[in-house]
C-alpha cells in the first residue's frame, strides 16, 4: 500500500540544524549562547566548514546521516532536495531544540524571538510553500502575545508554536481574553502547536518553565544519566541524561493544555483553529478522548459550551504525531480515532530512526487503505494546507 502514498507524504514535524556560530548571530549570546554550547558539544572539535563538507556524503544515506550532517540540515534548497527525496510534499520546520526565548520573561526575549522568527522565515524563502518554519510565540502577556501574532501572520507565518508549561498570563488557554488570539490564528488558517520542550525541559535541567518538577524522575533507573543539580537554567541542557520517566510523562503538560482547550469551549468557538500536537508521544491519546467524553458527560455545566461531546472536536481540530515505533495501528483498532494519528519524519533528529516511512507503515498496513491514505497524507492537511 506504499504506493498510493508515494511522493505526497506531508511531514508535521522536522527540524532545523543550524551550526553553532549562527544562534549568537541571531539571537544574541543571552539567548542563543546556550544553543551554540549545545551544539559545539554535539559537534566536538570539528570545525564548522568540516561539517559542511561532509554533508554531501548524506545524499547516499539520507535516512542514516542525522543532526548537523544531514542533507538540507541548514540550507532550505537542499532540505527541497532532501523533502523530494523522502517523498514529502510540504514540511513544517522546528528550531533545532527548545528555545530558552520562548520560556524566558526577561527584557530583550521578544525581541530574541521576533529575530528567529525573522530569520526563519527569510531562511524559508527558497520554497515557502514546501518549507514552512514554525514560527515562537510566547503566551506571558495576552496583549502581547496578540500583537506579535498578528505581525507573525502578516509576516507570512504558517504555524505557530506556543509553551504549556503554565497557565497562559496566569489563566486558563480558555479564559476569554484568549479569544482573539485563537479567533487571529482561526480567521488566518495558521494552526498552533505544541511540541516537546514546550513544557518546560523536563528532566535534562530544573528551570521554573517545567511542568513537571524533575525531582520527580530522580532515581537509579528513573534517567540514563544523573542530572547536574548546578546546571544553568538558562541552557539547553544535555539530552543524554533523558530518560524513561521523561519519556513515560512528556505529554502531561500538553494534556493539561489541551484538556482546558477542549473543555473550555476554544474548539466550539473557533471551529475553525487548527491544534497539532507534536514530538510528544500518541500513547496517551486514546485514554485521554475517552476521559473528556465522560468527565463532559458526568460534569456538564454552562461553562461547558461544547455542542457534541469533546471527542468530536478532537477529531475535527486536533491531530497528533506519534513516535518512532508506536503502534500506531492497535491504537485506532481500540479508539477509531482515525482522523487524529498522524505520521512524521522529525527529520534529521536520531528519534525519528532510519526507516520511518516503512516502520510506521508496519503498523498501520493490516488496516484498510483509508487508514493509510488519512495517517500519511489526509490528516496532516489540517496543519500543512495547500
């Protein structure tokens, strides 16, 4: 059943992979200082012109040369090279890691953002239509919050990527005065989205931005590597001390998010808002629709101003990419969330493996071909429209 979908995939979640020198250049060394440490630890001692030089090696290994080698890593006409031969049609593009601008409340973080924003945008200029950079939008003050989404979609974003780590400006994502942004983002068709790291960093540091306390996942076997309890809060961290628990509870805050979205009535009144969720596992999703549709139908007050139960405007508005190696299949066998699971590449990042396309194809093969055509293609079209 390849074939039916071969060469029109569209793609929800990649990655950009700038070299370390670039995000001083853009984002100052306040906040992109601790992005290029992150990287020139990645990088070791070679030199920036030496990666360059051997990305022409990954033409003939594109789904096994990852990170800063990857073919199209920081370049946008060489990722049309590289979506052309994945087979992708269009492609949302994420920052290479959590961006500490988008948690950050100190003076000088929107202008950090409006830079990479920028920056991103004109980076896409090669093919906007095909490369499309997730533009960061900060939620720590309604007013704006609002003025920089609209500059961003005038701008030309076509999605945007919001924190869950707290309340927004200290209320719910449902308190009206959020209203006019979910109404901007709807009228505009440009979807919102949260992706990992949008809660916080979890468990590779202990920022105030967490959503959940990292102390938690302090164990023997909780982590690969124990955390540095002197780390700066401020840096990216080392991803090599993620572990299970990190894995196991990553989606809790988009949950919490997304809960008071639904319940709170955004979806009913803007049918028109577009919701990914992405990088966070699917795992969680069949349980969670479940437990709206009932906590609706135990708890229905007039603040709940839903016109069907929640799961309908889950499977109208929201799509969810999963893992690498999830079961993706078994899943819609136990939910029939058929609308909502989506396939994802996130290119060049090691965890989306080395054979994305078939591995989760095994996993939705033995359903009938609408299956397929809906999680490669059909359902992704909510975030990535023509």
């Amino acid at each position: 059943m390849l074939e039916q979908i071969e060469g029109r995939l569209l793609d929800p979640d990649s990655h950009v992979m700038f070299l370390p020198s670039v995000y001083v250049d853009v984002l100052g060394e306040e906040f992109g200082g601790g992005l290029a440490r992150w990287a020139r630890r990645w990088l070791g001692d070679e030199t920036e012109d030496a990666v360059r030089e051997r990305r022409a090696d990954a033409r003939d290994a594109l789904w096994t040369t990852k990170d800063w080698l990857a073919l199209g890593a920081d370049d946008a006409s060489e990722r049309v090279e590289a979506l052309d031969a994945m087979g992708v049609v269009r492609q949302l593009v994420f920052p290479p890691a959590p961006m500490p601008c988008l948690h950050d409340t100190r003076a000088g973080a929107r202008v950090a953002r409006d830079r990479w924003n920028d920056f991103m945008l004109d980076w896409a200029a090669a093919d906007p239509v095909r490369v499309r950079p997730v533009a960061q939008l900060a939620l720590d003050d309604v007013d704006d919050a609002i003025d920089e989404a609209a500059r961003l979609v005038e701008r030309g974003a076509r999605a945007i990527e919001v924190p869950f780590a707290r309340p927004p400006a200290g209320r719910s994502p449902a308190a009206r005065e959020w209203d006019r942004l979910w109404a901007l983002l709807a009228e505009a068709d440009v979807p919102v989205v949260i992706h990992i790291g949008g809660g916080g960093f979890g468990g590779t540091m202990r920022p105030e931005a967490s959503f959940i306390d990292p102390a938690w996942g302090d164990g023997d076997t909780a982590r690969r590597a124990p955390r540095d309890p002197n780390l700066d809060p401020t840096e990216v961290g080392t991803l090599g001390a993620f572990g299970a628990f990190d894995l196991a509870t990553l989606h809790v805050g988009a949950e919490v998010f997304l809960s008071a979205l639904v319940l709170g009535g955004v979806l009913t009144r803007h049918p028109r808002l577009r919701v990914g969720v992405i990088e966070l596992g699917a795992h969680w999703v069949s349980s969670w629709v479940e437990r709206l549709d009932w906590a609706y139908a135990m708890h229905r007050r007039p603040f709940v101003r839903a016109a069907s139960l929640p799961s309908a405007a889950i499977r109208r508005q929201v799509r969810v990419t999963a893992s690498y190696g999830e079961p993706v299949g078994r899943y819609i066998e136990r939910d029939e969330l058929t609308d909502v699971y989506m396939f994802a590449t996130d290119y060049p990042h090691v965890e989306g493996g080395t054979d994305p396309i078939g591995t989760f194809h095994r996993s939705v093969e033995s359903l009938d071909v609408d299956i397929v055509e809906r999680t490669f293609v059909t359902n992704a079209e909510l975030l990535l429209p023509a």
